[in-house]
C-alpha cells in the first residue's frame, strides 16, 4: 500500500486477531499524563515487545483519525491489518506486545475504540494513566495547539471543546472501558505516581501483568519525554495545511534533519508558556471536572491526594 495515498478505508476489520501475533496489552492514554513514559519504561522489561510505531491509533475511527492527526493517518499501520501486525515482527517469543495510542481514551470523539479493541483482542489488558484532571487539560490544550490544531484562546477552548474536558473525565473513559473488559483486565496507573515512585509503581504494574520485577538500571529509569516550557504558533496561514499535506510527508522523508529543523524555525514562532495567563480556563476545569474526579476516585477506590495540591 502506498505510504502516501489521500484514500483511506472507511472501516476496518476488527476480527480477532490471532493470539500468537496480535497485540495484547494497550496503553491507552490519557493524553499528557506520561503514556510515552511508561511505553518506554515497559520496553525495557524482556517479557514485553513494545510497538515499534509508539501511537499508531488502529482501532481509531478512520474518518476521524483523517481529520484530527492526517499525518498518522497516512501511514499502514493506522489502517492496514498487516503493516499493524509487523509492528511486533521484532516481538520474538515475548508475552506481551503492547501499543500505546492516547486517542484510544477519548470517548466519544474517536469512534468506539474500546469496543473495537474488545473484537480483535478481547483477553488484552488495559494500562490507563491518568494525572491531575485540570493540569492534564491544560497540556491537552498546549499540545492540540502547538501542532496548529487549536486556533482558540485557551480560556475559549476548554469552555467550548469538550475534547479537553471529556478526556479529563476518567470516569468517563473508564465506564466506556468496563463496558467491554473486565474491570480485573484493567489497571490505572497515577502519573504523579509514576514520577515520584517509579520504581514501585512499575514494579506494581508487572505484578500485575504477572510479570517478574525488573532490575531497572539510572539510565533506564531517568525521567522521559518531559513537555517544554515552551510553545509556538504560525508565522504564517498557510504551515498547518502544508504541515499536514500529502506532499510535505512525501517531502520529509528524502530532507535530512537539519533542513526540517531550519524549516520549522522559519515557519513557526516560540513562546514561553508561562506568559500565557491560564487562571480563567483552570477555574472553569476545576469546577467542571470536581465531581467528575470524585466518581472516578469512587469507582478505583482510592483518594488520589497527590491531586489536591493542584
């Protein structure tokens, strides 16, 4: 299939997938709340074979996945079975092969993802991190819009796009995902948690996955995948929609790294987030997602203190 074709399928078979080749454990976001981290961190361990594409959003609708992230959308793997599979071919005899795909916890904006994954891999075990619900939206916001996505003010979005809102809805996300899994095939993992007890939070995490403990050396166990401090947004109409084109995917592949860079610098323009005066849009979160925290902590059963400093 071609990398770079505009055509996509409308749907895709989700027939379950034989249990020797297919994927069967998923990190299922949420969004900005350390899934790259964890990915990483499960890498390591020699009984788990990590997808090599880290997101590559298979059981996302196709129409929505074209029109919220085009680029990935453009790639096999999103949507052909086969080039999906290869991103274990490395697995060998490992008893995991997990993928972690943010937007598969972002019910109802991405079709049904969990559902979709109960059909092709419905023994998989779900890992689902979850941070403070309002800072997490904020970064939501900072990510959407440093990828040209988001063309509101921060206070504007939240209060009209309840992408940020319902993805900080872990309450939410949660039920979507009992209603297909069993709730023991699930774990939640608390991404304060995981940065300030790493090693007893992985530790818990290949408990459960009935897993030995790793031997995690400095390096390996060294902070990952940090958001900047800083942004940035266009110095000119037009980048996102060359960003996002069939031709600059084409064009990225053949220009050496520096060029991109160069290129990048030249179209775009950074600032420090900190400038940026978010007090509105985090007093709306933090009445809108108060009781939505609550029934999620209800439903886990457990008080998440590390939150109430937020």
């Amino acid at each position: 299939m071609n990398v770079h074709a505009e055509h996509h399928p409308a749907s895709k078979p989700y027939a379950p997938m034989q249990s020797s080749a297919g994927p069967n454990l998923f990190i299922i976001g949420a969004s900005k709340s350390g899934s790259s981290a964890l990915h990483a961190y499960l890498a390591e361990h020699p009984d788990i074979c990590m997808s090599s594409e880290k997101e590559p959003c298979f059981f996302v609708d196709q129409a929505h996945l074209q029109s919220a992230w085009p680029i990935m959308a453009r790639r096999p793997c999103s949507h052909d079975k086969d080039a999906y599979l290869a991103l274990w071919d490395d697995g060998g005899q490992a008893r995991y092969r997990g993928e972690s795909s943010v937007y598969y916890s972002q019910a109802p904006h991405r079709g049904d993802v969990a559902a979709s994954i109960a059909a092709a891999c419905p023994q998989a075990r779900i890992l689902y991190t979850v941070r403070e619900p309002v800072t997490r939206a904020i970064g939501h916001y900072w990510q959407r819009y440093k990828e040209f996505q988001e063309p509101l003010d921060i206070e504007a979005a939240v209060r009209t796009n309840p992408l940020y809102r319902d993805t900080s809805d872990y309450a939410l996300q949660l039920q979507v995902y009992r209603k297909h899994f069993d709730p023991s095939q699930i774990h939640v993992i608390i991404a304060e948690d995981l940065r300030s007890k790493r090693l007893e939070t992985l530790s818990q995490c290949f408990d459960w996955l009935g897993l030995p403990p790793l031997a995690f050396t400095a390096s390996q166990l060294a902070d990952k995948h940090r958001s900047p401090p800083t942004s940035r947004r266009q110095r000119f109409p037009f980048v996102s929609t060359i960003r996002n084109s069939g031709t600059w995917a084409m064009a990225r592949r053949y220009l050496p790294e520096i060029a991109v860079q160069r290129l990048r610098a030249s179209a775009t323009m950074s600032f420090d987030k900190k400038q940026v005066d978010d007090s509105a849009a985090r007093a709306y979160l933090v009445e809108y997602l108060a009781p939505r925290r609550a029934e999620f902590e209800a439903m886990i059963g457990r008080r998440i203190t590390a939150w109430d400093a937020a």
